[in-house]
C-alpha cells in the first residue's frame, strides 16, 4: 500500500527555549505517528497489531532542519522497511511540500519495534497476519 | 578527565500509558545531562562551550530495558567519543548500580552534535579551546 | 462574535501512568487554544493582541470527568469573560458533543491574562483596539 | 509537623518559547511536591494515602514571577489547609529564599484533591487514618 501518511499538528508547547521544535518532541512526533498507523490498520484489535503491544527498542533520528512552530501540520510519511521474526523497521520521513511540489526535509527517522505479550510484556515472534499487514506497509 | 556523571531524578509525570518511562522521555533525559556537562565544564561563557550554540544533529538510542518510577535518581554517565573539525560526538550510558556494584543499564546512546553561531545558528568549526575541554572529556 | 472554538488532537503522550490525559495537560490545551484564537482574531501583528505579549497572571481549572486517549478531537470552546483596564479573563469549557446533541464536559476553566511590552516585558494598558477586539469576544 | 518542603530541580526542557518555565509546567511541578509528599507520609501502602488513588479535583495557580531556568532547585512549601469529609485541600509556596533570608515567591498554587477507590476510581471518603496523617499536616 506504500507509505502511511499522519498530517500533525505542531503545539505552541513543543518550542523549546530557542524557538524551535526541540529535538525531543520529534521523537514524540514518530510516537504519534505510529499510534495513527497502527489504529488505521488493525481493524481487529484481538488479532491484529496492537499500540500496547509493541515497545521501541531502538531509535535513530537525523534532525535536517529546525521547524518554527506554525498552526499548520507537518506531514509525517512512514513506512515499514523491515519484517523481521521478532521485530520491525519503521522509517520515517518528516517534511512539508513547498508550493512548487519539492519537499523540505525536517527529519529523517527509523525506530525498530518488537512485539511483546500483553500479559507480561515480554518480546514474542511476529504472528503471520502481522507479517502480512507489515509487508503490505513497505514503500513501494 | 573521563566520564561525565549526572544523577538525574524521574518525574512521575515521565510514565507513559504502560507505567513506564516513555521512549520519547529518554532523550530529554540525556538534554538534561548535556546541559549538566555544558555548564561544568564551561567556565568563561564568552570563550567555551555553550550549551545555547550546540544542536542535535542525530541521536541513536538503544533501549534495553523499561524504569518504572521511583524516587530515586538514575545515573547517566556520558563521555566524548569523537571531536571533529566541525562536530562532536557524546556517548551516554543510563543505568543504576545494583548493591553488588553491578550496572542495569536501562539506555545506551550517542548523539552527534554541532556548534553554531549565536548571530544565526550556522554551523561553525570546533575553536581549539573547545576541542581541548572534548579531548578531555574522552572515556579514559 | 460569541465562543471561539477549537477542536484540539488529543496526543497519546498526554496520557498518564493511570491511562488518563494528566491534569497537568488540560493547561496545556488551554495554551494551545489560546495561541489559536489570537492568531485567528490578529490580523495585523503591529497593532492587535499577540500571542507573544500576553502573560498568565492566574488559572483555575475544575476537572469534571477524566478523558482516555482516542484519536477524535476534543472541542474548546471560549470566550472573553471581562475586559479590564489592565487584565482580561478568559474562560473555557472542554467538552465533546454526545450523538442526542447532549454535552459531556471534561473541563471548566478560566485564566487571567496581563498583556506586557515586547521590549521587557512588563504590564502594560490593553489598547482601545485590543480592548474592541476583546469585547466581541464575549458569550452572548 | 507543619509544611512539607520539596526542593525540585527545573529541567532546561520546562522552558518554553520565552525562555520562563512555562505556566502548564508549574502544575507539573505541584505534581511531582504531591508525589513526594504522599511517599513520606504513607509507610503503608495498603492502609494509608496512596498517591495512585487521589484526583486532583481543582486546581488554582497564581503566578507572582517568570522563572528562568537555572541547574538550582526551586523550593516547593505544601501544607494541608483543609481536610473534608470526602476531599482535601493543599496549599503551595513555590519560592526561592534570597541570601538575605528573604522569599522571593513564584507561585503560590491550590488543589482540592478526592480520594477514589482502587479498582473503579470513585470518589470515597477519607478513612480516619488518613484524615489523622492530613490533620499533621497542616500549616502550624
């Protein structure tokens, strides 16, 4: 289905001292995003990929350009760029079309995601359906 | 001089939804400990290291393992692995120590980060004096 | 004009270790529909009500029922309660609409603001324009 | 026993824009004094005050002057101003004292807070006990 795209909006609260969106806050951003993908394709909340079931074991962002906080959203487009057996890769690209179609780069980011038991919380392999829904999130 | 120890106390308000110290909480975290380590080792303002002319070019956090609330602090010991022409580099370990003086290491990380002019917040290069306070914040 | 509204994205990051958006947050919403009604009612920077020179002298918030993280919007709905000399008060009802047109309401609240000079920022007298401005914001 | 005292460290991330700990983070900070409070006096969990069983029903903030960040901790002085039948009130100095001896005041804040039940969160009211550990602290 190719990338997932999440339009959010900034809050005045997430400038920091110098007037920028600090970098901790893009960090939340992604964690939002990902809370809006995993709601848009896991209509079957028993079987399916669950928000509460999933913890970031790592995080890597590459911060291009400092955003000014302004009403309107920022575009978050995601993907998912590996399925492993007992994790994923989620990328993600932060950024606003400018009028004439070109794309200004705010963050580059990948978070690895592992599924984890609900009861217990522990890591768990990938159930098929799973797979198949993350398969189906790559960038074409 | 080697590692740079900062003891930083939990909020509450840092628990997420699942009890936890969020992802997203982590690096403010390590913000916290770089405004720490500016401040000590930055005697003369005019000269040094300013914690207002660094910013985050990319951070990489590795999580390994969840912190519930509690009163007591964590440590953060960071170190410099890396002082360039035009950027540096900072390790971080988050961790407690247990009471046989083993280490639980919560979060591993490392961001890149470069210095800017205070007129425009361009980059600019290390000054000698500032890469002489990095080379001696390496991890002996 | 009547209640400015703003329908305001909750974030799965306002919730807290019980589940529920923090009390701390609901402040924060104040903030950010404040921000929106002065960008919506400022035409002219030079002249009007900015964001930027307006202070929180004073907040009271009553929390009437807990709200848990769903993707929908909570509504804002506010209006100017009194203009005085030097000061204005603002108050606030959070809410959602029930599908019979009935009123679920999370929030009652009211903030003071003292509008201050951009120069160093100290209390100033709101200016007839801003004043105007304000007055057509009541509740009618 | 008179005013609870808790010293807190401000985070350079509770700045906002303006460079002043932001009027929503004081709430954060009477959080976090409550949090303390409630450890020190409730040695048993299963009897007395539980912080996770407390709503903060209302809150009132008055805000006396900006604070700019610092690495010193500002000083949060509570004390229980009344103790009902099914809610309680606390009341916060939050302050620094000058060398001089004299306070230089920031906020001074109150929460009427309810206690609920455990396991389905509705307001119950306060058990002897715990009206005996609030009564002591009262501001003598």
């Amino acid at each position: 289905m190719g990338r997932h795209v999440v339009d959010l909006k900034p809050r005045w609260a997430d400038m920091d001292a110098y007037g920028h969106v600090n970098n901790v806050t893009w960090l939340e951003y992604l964690q939002e995003a990902r809370v809006d993908m995993f709601h848009a394709y896991t209509s079957d909340p028993g079987e399916g990929l669950l928000v509460e079931g999933v913890v970031v074991s790592r995080a890597v962002i590459d911060y291009k350009r400092p955003l000014v906080f302004r009403p309107d959203p920022v575009r978050i487009e995601m993907w998912v760029s590996r399925a492993g057996v007992a994790s994923f890769t989620i990328d993600y690209e932060v950024l606003d079309r400018a009028d004439d179609g070109s794309r200004i780069v705010y963050v580059l980011a990948q978070t690895v995601l592992v599924p984890v038991t609900l009861e217990d919380g522990r890591p768990r392999r990938l159930r098929p359906q799973e797979r198949k829904v993350l398969e189906g999130l790559g960038d074409d």
